[in-house]
C-alpha cells in the first residue's frame, strides 16, 4: 500500500527506532514477492501469481496497521516503497517474461523492463506529489492493481492450461498497457473515503458476501476480472467525462 506523508506524525516527536508490527506485514509483503520470484524462476507460473495476490493483502494491510496503532514512521514509508518495488514491479515483469514474452526475444525483455520502469516512475511520482493530489482519487494506476492485472492473467491462463507461449502478443499487450496506465494522468477511484467502521446499508454486506463466494468458486478468473475491470475503469470514467464536458459546451 502506498503510504501518505501526510500522515506520518512530526518526527521531532517519535523516539528513534522502529516499530515492529506494521514493519512485520511490509515483511511478509516483501518475502511474497520475492517468493514470486523464485517459483517463476523454477516454472511454478500459478503459484508465483498466487504469491503475489498474498504481497498485495500484506501490503494492504501494512498501511492500515500503522494508522490504526499510530505507528506511522519516516522509516516504513520508505520500507514500503522498497517493497513494492520487488513485489509490484520486478516479480510481474519476471513472471510474464518466463511465462510468455521471453518468445519474443528482444521485444520480450523490454516490454518486460517498460513494466518494470514504469512502477517505479510510478512509485516516485506518488512519493513526490502526494501533497498536490485529491485523496479520492490516485493519479494512474496503483501498482499493486497493476501487478494484480499481470499476475492474473499469468494464473487464469495456467488454470486454463493455456501456455505463454500462445498468447504472447496478447500477454505483451496487456502487459505494456498497464505500464502505460501507471504513468498516465488518468485517474482512478482510491477507496479512501470509504469509511470501514461506520454504518453501512445491509445491501453492501450483501455484495461482499456474494464477491467473497464468487472468488472463492474461481479465484484466478474472478480476481483478473476484478483488476482488469479497475484497470479499464480509469480510462473509462475519463472517456466519460470528456464526453459531458463537450456536450455542456
């Protein structure tokens, strides 16, 4: 998760050190996505995807952590950044580069590294203009939704046992739109100013229950759509407005 500086208290107040809890789940995100990597590397494509999706829930949850315990330092900002750099970033681009692009020789790598690049422009421009942005909205796409888009298509193919080979324009494709998405100026709903422990109509908790049953059915067809859904949000909500600011003119 990405972590606002905003948020973090003054440091003239906090004593030196580091707090474990929060720092524990940045860990485990960190050790998922390196995990990813190893299993890409030995050919397990469906597990490596599955340790990613696990990066993205420890990762989600860091943030949360720290907040809820007033634990926010300088320190784990920065751990989290780092982290999602392995998690988000490198293991993608590696797992649909073993799985797929590496057919396509040159283009491969450098589709891969594009992926690669691109969440960590995207990484350092959060960092840096997270003072200038509306909190409702993230400029481009989140890494993590990224990565989850990657990996996705990476585990409903292998569930399918449709192999990279097949469909490496197509995994290219898809893999350089989201790089591109990342570093664009479209803007996606963040999910923040939803309030986790208010009220909430029982028709909500009627949904999450039918999405908790729906991925638990098919988890990797049921996440891709998901992200890929978010993914295409953007672009659309963008196309939209567009559309309605023509018409008032």
């Amino acid at each position: 998760m990405e972590l606002d500086p905003n948020q973090l208290p003054d440091k003239s107040k906090r004593p030196r050190g580091i707090y474990l809890l929060p720092n524990l789940f940045t860990t485990a995100a960190l050790f998922a996505g390196f995990y990813s990597i190893v299993s890409a590397m030995k050919g397990n494509f469906d597990i490596a995807a599955i340790a990613v999706f696990i990066a993205m829930v420890a990762d989600g949850l860091d943030g949360r952590v720290a907040r809820m315990t007033n634990t926010q330092t300088a320190f784990g900002a920065e751990y989290d950044s780092l982290s999602d750099m392995v998690a988000f970033a490198v293991a993608p681009a590696l797992i649909v580069y073993s799985w797929s692009l590496f057919t396509l020789g040159k283009l491969g790598w450098l589709v891969a590294f594009v992926y690669t690049a691109t969440t960590a422009l995207r990484l350092a421009r959060f960092n840096t203009q997270v003072h200038d942005v509306d909190k409702r909205y993230f400029q481009g796409l989140p890494c993590p939704s990224a990565a989850a888009v990657v990996a996705g298509m990476v585990w409903c193919c292998s569930s399918y046992e449709i192999t990279g080979i097949l469909i490496a324009i197509p995994a290219a494709i898809v893999t350089f739109s989201v790089a591109g998405l990342m570093v664009s100026q479209i803007r996606y709903y963040s999910f923040k100013q939803i309030d986790l422990k208010g009220r909430v109509p029982f028709f909500v908790v009627v949904i999450v229950v039918l999405m908790i049953a729906a991925i638990a059915i098919n988890p990797p067809q049921i996440l891709f759509a998901i992200f890929l859904g978010y993914a295409c949000s953007g672009p659309i909500m963008t196309l939209w407005q567009l559309r309605k600011m023509k018409r008032r003119r």
